[in-house]
C-alpha cells in the first residue's frame, strides 16, 4: 500500500488539546475558489489534481501529499486551497502551472498551533474548532500570527469518523516575544 507522503514538521511543545509545531519552509500549489466553505476543496481539487497529473509546462508528474490546506482570504473572500508539494522538491524543480488559475509559491517556515479532529468537512466544525483553539492559545498566552488554516489528511471516499482533520494556527515563537 502505498503512503502518501505527509508534509513534514517537528512538535515543539504538547498541550493537552493541541501541539505547537515547527513547520519547516515548503511550497504549496494552490487556487482561489469563490463559494462556500464546503464546496470549496471540491472545486479546487481537480484543478490541483490536473496539475500534480502531469498538466503542468513541463508535463512532469508530482507526487500527492497530504494534507490538502484550505484557509480563507477575508480580503477577497475567496478560499484558497492548496496541495503541499513533496518535502523534496527543490523550487525550481516545481513545474510551473499550465492553468493560470493554479499558483505555486513559497511557504516560509513558521510556528503553528495544530488542533487534531475527526468527523465531517463541515464549516461548522471547522468554525467551532478555530474558535475552540483560538481560546486555548489565548489561555496559553500564545500569540497569533496568521490566518486559521483546515488541513484534510484524508480523501473524500474515508468513512468520516476515520477521517484525520486539523485547524493550524500560526503563532509567534515564544522565544521571539
């Protein structure tokens, strides 16, 4: 059975409901989609399939990895969901995108909170669950230093009670405060 490649990070510190990581530089594909929150990967994912397939300038095919990120722009209001590339790809071996709607770009490393759940891809499970670990990281004095991301591990054909979810939260490094 095959594996698909998780992106990698270091757990900083474990709290009882969720862990501070490290996640080191990586480079992401990803896509703008309008409408709501639920449709959102289902939009995005062909488009992110197609390219990782092999429709890309140098028809190169790119591994899957998980998770599948999806965070919102309060600025246009749009989602953005993106696929992580594999930790071993150097950025000029990205392919460039044949789709102009599909983007890659570099992530800088970056200190997050991840709060780990099961269940279904809903926004309202993902709203209670941002919310739920924004209080954590305020009780725990942690300080916010992005936009709430969903990550989803799992493809949409996993029963959802076996289904790995995360909200990730950038942070500031504690030792940067």
């Amino acid at each position: 059975m095959h594996m698909t490649e998780q992106q990698p990070y270091e757990v900083l510190e474990r709290y009882p409901d969720f862990e501070l990581r490290r996640y080191p530089e990586h480079l992401v594909a990803e896509v703008d989609v309008g409408g709501p929150f639920g449709v959102a990967g289902n939009l995005a994912f062909p488009k992110l399939a197609r390219y990782i397939g092999g429709h890309n300038r140098a028809s190169r095919k790119v591994a899957m990895t998980a998770p599948v990120v999806q965070e919102h722009d309060p600025r246009s209001g749009v989602f953005v969901v993106g696929f992580v590339m594999p930790s071993g790809l150097a950025v000029d071996d990205v392919p460039e995108p044949a789709d102009s709607s599909v983007r890659t770009r570099r992530v800088p490393a970056q200190t997050a909170a991840a709060l780990t759940f099961s269940g279904r891809w809903s926004r309202r499970a993902y709203d209670a669950r941002t919310k739920e670990l924004l209080d954590l990281l305020a009780k725990a004095e942690l300080t916010v230093e992005g936009r709430p991301r969903y990550a989803r591990f799992d493809p949409p054909w996993t029963p959802w009670f076996l289904r790995r979810n995360e909200v990730v939260i950038p942070v500031r490094d504690r030792d940067e405060s």
